[in-house]
C-alpha cells in the first residue's frame, strides 16, 4: 500500500457507550496503521457520541435519527421522515468526503450512512459487539462486504463467507502501566491496604445497581472496602440526594473518564454484562460480579454472561436476585483471594488484545 496516498475512512454509529468507544478504538487503529488516514465520525443528533467522540480527537457529523419506541409515540411517527432526512444527509456527506471505506459499528445511527455507501459501492464493514446481532446489523449484513464479530457462531445471523471473529475493541487507555498505580490511588484518595469494590452500570446506567447502592449505602459506609460508584448521568442526581452526602470511604460519579484508574484499584467489579463492559473486563483481568440487563432484545446480556460462568470466568447474580444475592457474593469474593486470582487468570485466557487491529487490518484490505 503506497504511503502517499491519503486514505478517507467513515466511521457511523452510537447511542452508547458500547458502540462509541469500540469504534474510537478502531479510529486509533486505523491511525497507527496507515501513516496517511482521514476519519469521519457520524452519529445521531443528541445522542452521547456527538460529546465523546470530539473528546477523543475525532470529528463527527450528526444525523436526525433515532430508534422506534415500542409503543405509538410522535416520535415513532417521525420515523420515517427521519430516516428519509438521514439517507439523504448521508449521500451527501460521501459524496463531499469521498471515503475509501465505510465502517459501521451498530446503532440506529449506523443504518442510513452504510446503506448509502453500499449504493456506492463503497466497501463496507460492521462490527458486531454482542453475541445476539442488533437489527440494524442484521439488515445491512447482505449488502456489506464485511462482518467483524465478537464471537463465533453467528452464521445464525450473517452469511459465513463475510464472517471474521475479531472480538471487541477496547479503548487502548483501559490498562495501567505499573508505575501509575499510585497516581490511581491518589485519584480516588484511597489507600492501597483496603479493598476496593467498582460498581458500573454501562455509559447509561443502571436502576437495578444503583438501587442495590442505596439500600446497602450504609453498610458499606461503615465497613472496612472502599467503592467507586458509577451512577450513569441518569441517575446521579437522584442517587446523590437519596444517600445524603458522599461518605468517606464511597466516591460517586455520573460518568468515570479515568476507567483506567478505576480498573487499576479495583478488587471486585459489579458490571452489567453488555459486550464492551466484559471486553474490558477481559483485557483487565478483574474478577467481577455480572448483572446481565433484562432489558435488552433476546436477553443477549444473559448470553454475553454465561460464556464467562462456563469457563468459570465470572460470578453472575440475575436482576431479580439483586436484593437477596449481590452483596453476598460480593463480599464473599473480597474475602476469598484464591477465589479472586483463579477468575482473574480465567477470565483474562479470554481477552482478545489486537481486537481494534484485527478490525483496522480488515478495513486495510478492502481498500489496498
């Protein structure tokens, strides 16, 4: 591939942060893989990704969409409309940049931009995070000329002969170097002879979680573990009021950016089983506790969760056991370091560290 030539890339996607950052990361790939690249976010209007993907050094461009509600809304009326606006937007936006390739990470957002560019006939990928594919994958997956995915087995939602088993990408900051274990500390203003609990309910956050936070506030405010609180933007005002101020040894927060300092202190990780949430698990090696959503299509966060019970890789409690069961095995996970060590060096067996690149590197060969 000649080093002269400047290759553009669109990159088109959102709505949480499990298609945001992996599509950052494969947006890093790309740099450090072609000397010369120019990348193109798009999204949708309103949602998360028009703030975090600026914040990551990218440009992004917003459509007007948005995904159907599942009742009759007015929203759902101007559907249609919205989608027609944004496939128009979206032949305009490739005919102005001219990308070599376009990349879709999932999300409703994702939809308008793939479908004009393969009209082009511009290549064309998607990434796929979750063990159960997401309809707006399903629907472009004939007309793409590739199909990066998590997990094998997905010939049950995409044609075999597009399929390449990547895993997820990960945000390249997620890990700590050795020396910055202090700094992390000093982050948190905790010490390192406590153990630490992180509690984390995806981008957006999550009821069950932070209930489960509030009805043990107390408890843990009189015990001897610290704990990182990630509310989610949602829920942070209300859970701040609920429980008073913040206690000592408790640090609450809408939205953790230093994830990296986060996982580096962590002992015990309370997480939702969403597809970037056990990717980065992986990559870390922390022994956690998973929730799997049951509010998500096919309960695939169940799915997503029991590929790590089966090789003993996670503890999971469901949503409706939450009040009886989390704490416990929570509390029995800080006090049973074997217990801790032996999760840690299953779970990291299943971590896929050059995810981003084996996507980039996919991306690389459409356009050579």
């Amino acid at each position: 591939m000649s080093e002269q030539k400047t290759y553009r890339i669109m990159i088109s996607g959102g709505g949480t942060g499990g298609h945001i950052y992996p599509a950052v990361s494969i947006a890093q790939s790309l740099k450090e893989l072609l000397p010369n690249v120019e990348i193109l976010f798009v999204g949708a209007k309103g949602k998360m990704e028009m703030k975090k993907v600026p914040d990551a050094g990218f440009e992004i461009v917003g459509l007007w969409i948005s995904g159907l509600q599942r009742k009759l809304t007015v929203q759902n009326l101007m559907f249609p409309f919205k989608v027609i606006s944004s496939v128009m937007k979206s032949f305009g936006l490739i005919r102005s940049f001219k990308p070599d390739a376009v990349i879709g990470v999932g999300g409703y957002a994702s939809g308008p931009l793939l479908y004009a560019a393969t009209k082009k006939k511009i290549p064309t990928l998607i990434q796929e995070q979750n063990s159960y594919a997401g309809l707006t994958n399903k629907l472009l997956a004939k007309k793409v000329d590739k199909i990066c995915v998590a997990h094998g087995g997905m010939e049950k939602y995409f044609p075999k002969e597009k399929l390449v088993v990547t895993g997820n990408p990960v945000r390249k900051t997620i890990l700590l170097d050795e020396e910055e274990l202090n700094d992390a500390y000093d982050f948190f203003n905790f010490s390192k002879d406590k153990k630490t609990i992180l509690i984390v309910g995806g981008s957006l956050g999550a009821r069950t979680l932070n209930e489960c936070l509030v009805a043990n506030y107390e408890a843990l405010e009189k015990s001897d573990f610290q704990v990182i609180w990630q509310t989610g933007g949602f829920y942070y005002d209300e859970m701040l009021e609920r429980v008073g101020e913040e206690a000592e040894n408790i640090r609450m927060f809408d939205f953790l950016q230093e994830m990296n300092y986060a996982y580096a202190v962590a002992d015990v990780v309370i997480s939702r089983a969403g597809a970037l949430s056990i990717a980065e698990l992986m990559l870390t090696g922390k022994p956690s506790v998973l929730v799997p959503s049951p509010n998500v299509a096919e309960d695939h966060q169940t799915i997503n969760a029991k590929a790590l019970i089966e090789r003993d890789a996670a503890v999971m409690v469901k949503d409706k056991e939450v009040v009886s069961k989390l704490m416990k095995e929570v509390y029995a996970l800080l006090k049973d370091e074997a217990r801790r060590e032996q999760l840690s060096t299953n779970i990291k067996k299943m971590a896929r560290v050059d995810a981003s690149k084996d996507i980039a590197n996919e991306v690389i060969k459409m356009i050579a």
